[in-house]
C-alpha cells in the first residue's frame, strides 16, 4: 500500500464527507493505492455515525472510536499503530488541510527518502491571538530541539516514513513536538513544505488558550526526557554537587575568615550574623536535595522497562 493516512477528529462530523470524498479524489487521480484511518476521539455530535455511513461507501475507510476523548497525541498513536502504507500522512479533519497536497508529500518523502516532512502553514487564517504566540513557540522549539529549518511544528499536515510511525510514541500532548521526538529517536531527514491553510469551515476549534500553557510545558518534559531519561544523575547530580560546593565553600571562608580575624585580635563579625552564611546554608541543602533526586530518578529508570529500549536503524 501507497499511502496511510491518519486522521484524529473529535467533533467534526459536518467535514468528513466532504473530506472523505475529496481524499478519494485525489488518490483516485494519481492511482495511490490507500488507507484512510479516521480515529473518533470521543466525539458526541454523531461523528462515529457519519463514519459508519462512509465506509459504507469506501472500503478503504478504517475507523476506530474512543470510548471517550483523550486528546490529539492520543488518536495519532492509535492511527500510528495500524497504519500500513509505506508513505504515513497525518491531516486534521476540519478542512484547514487540503488533500491536494498529498501527492507532493508522498513524492517528497519516496524520492528524496525524507524521514518526515512537516508542514508550513505560510499564509494562515487564524486570529492574531493565535498567530503571534504561534510565532514564539515556534523559536522556542527550533532553539531548543536544534530544527533549525522548521517555520510551524505544530501543522497538522505531516508526512512520514512508515518507520518513523513504527519507532515513536506520541503521548500527552507531544502531538505538537513529533519532529522533535522523530529527531530524538535518531532520524535526521526531517524537512519542510509549504502549505496552503484554509479556514476551517465547520465546527469550532478544539484547543483554547491553555494549548500554550501546556506545550511549553510538554517542551520542557520532551527535553528533559530525551535528553537525560536515561541518565537522569548526570543532570541533577551535576547541579547538586555545584551547589553543594558553593554553599559548603562559602561556610568554611566565612569561617577561616573569623579565626583570621580572632588570631589577628581584629574586630570580627558572627558567622550567624552574616546574610551570606544564609544563602551558603540553603545552597547546600537544595544541593544535597538535588543529589538525592538523581538518585531516587536512577533508580526508577534502572527500574523502567524502557531502559534498554534503543532505536535500531539497519542490521546486515
Ligand atoms: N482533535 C482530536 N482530539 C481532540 C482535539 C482535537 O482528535 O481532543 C482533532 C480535531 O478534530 C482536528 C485536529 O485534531 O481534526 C486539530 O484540531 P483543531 O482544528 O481544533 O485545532 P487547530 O486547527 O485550532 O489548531
Ligand atoms: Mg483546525
């Protein structure tokens, strides 16, 4: 099979037909042989229905339903799991994507053998409430992730390589860092590609104010994690023996300096009158309070049974 495409909805029951229709469409046209997963998240305005109805109609239509919704990062990874195609495309299912750009994705990905190509919503119809904060966790991400030649991470239009789909788990709300976690997970070839963004046309969004709240948040844990789950001390036993020293260092010059002071029969001042001795006092024990934590988090990630669980590209 060509292509898989993976499509989370909640709540979008007036899109799919037209959706549906238009996906055929298109893959009529270019001959693609496909899959299209509709994953329901939960949905309650009927949308479960109107996929009945449609696969009625197309047998390459999969759908799957959620006994309740459990967000975006959620339905993709079920999508993930059973798509089939060599080429995995994920869109939104209000309309904002357009299907006519799946053939130059598809064709991107075979013939430069990208890993992951994400989409650019250039021009986009979004309220500016939307579009400047969008703006800054873009920087913040390609700071943070080293993506430097990525415009818009969070575009629901992705394309990918099967393996890529197989090799990561997409949780929480990380739906909005797959080139992150893709990268992390050692595939390198991750590009981009203009595309056109329409206004959505039905229903409203699903993701309100708090998506920014919670995506720097889900960056901050996405760094963390890849970057030291597998050697948690390294990072907070660093921090904590450095504070440690600084503050057991201070202690013992506050120290030397008073006994310096007393041999010289100079006038000297208390240890505890000193606000620094304070300061020197809480170093030491946030440090020693850091050492415990790497301590504590090696021991559950000897404990995890990812521990050993690493990303193989080729035997021969
Ligand atoms: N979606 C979902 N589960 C949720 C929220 C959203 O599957 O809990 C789907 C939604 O139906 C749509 C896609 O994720 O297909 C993107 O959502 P939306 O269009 O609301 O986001 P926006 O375009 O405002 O970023
Ligand atoms: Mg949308």
């Amino acid at each position: 099979m060509n292509i898989s495409l993976v499509i989370p909805l909640y709540n979008e029951a007036e899109s799919l037909p037209e959706l549906c229709t238009w996906i055929k469409r298109v893959m009529d046209d270019h001959a693609y042989s496909y899959e299209i997963i509709l994953i329901d998240d939960g949905s309650n305005d009927g949308s479960w229905e109107v996929i009945e109805d449609l696969k009625k109609e197309n047998a390459a239509i999969t759908g799957i339903q959620f006994r309740r919704n459990y967000g975006k990062s959620a339905a993709l990874n079920v999508g993930f799991e059973a798509a089939q195609g060599e080429v995995v495309i994920t869109m939104d299912a209000d309309l904002q994507d357009s299907p006519d750009e799946i053939p130059v994705l598809y064709r991107r990905i075979q013939e430069e053998k990208l890993d992951l190509i994400s989409g650019w919503k250039k021009k986009r119809y979004d309220p500016i409430t939307k579009t400047i904060p969008t703006k800054l966790f873009n920087a913040v991400t390609r700071k943070m992730s080293g993506i430097n030649n990525l415009h818009d991470f969070n575009c629901g239009l992705k394309a990918y390589r099967k393996e890529v789909v197989k090799s990561i788990e997409v949780y929480g709300e990380m739906h909005r860092y797959i080139p992150v976690i893709a990268k992390w997970a050692g595939f390198k070839r991750i590009e981009e590609q203009v595309v056109e963004h329409r206004a959505r046309k039905y229903g409203t969004t699903k993701f309100g104010f708090s998506r920014f709240i919670n995506g720097f948040l889900d960056l901050l844990s996405i760094f963390f994690v890849g970057k030291f789950s597998k050697r948690p001390m390294h990072f907070f036993g660093t921090l904590g023996v450095l504070s440690f020293l600084a503050g057991f260092g201070i202690t013992v010059w506050l120290i030397a300096d008073k006994l310096i002071d007393i041999s010289k029969g100079l006038a000297y001042r208390n240890v505890t009158d000193q606000p620094l001795f304070y300061i020197a006092l809480v170093a030491i024990i946030v440090g020693f309070q850091l050492f415990l934590t790497g301590f504590i988090a090696e021991l559950v990630s000897r404990n995890s049974p990812e521990r050993n669980h690493y990303q193989i590209g080729k035997r021969i």
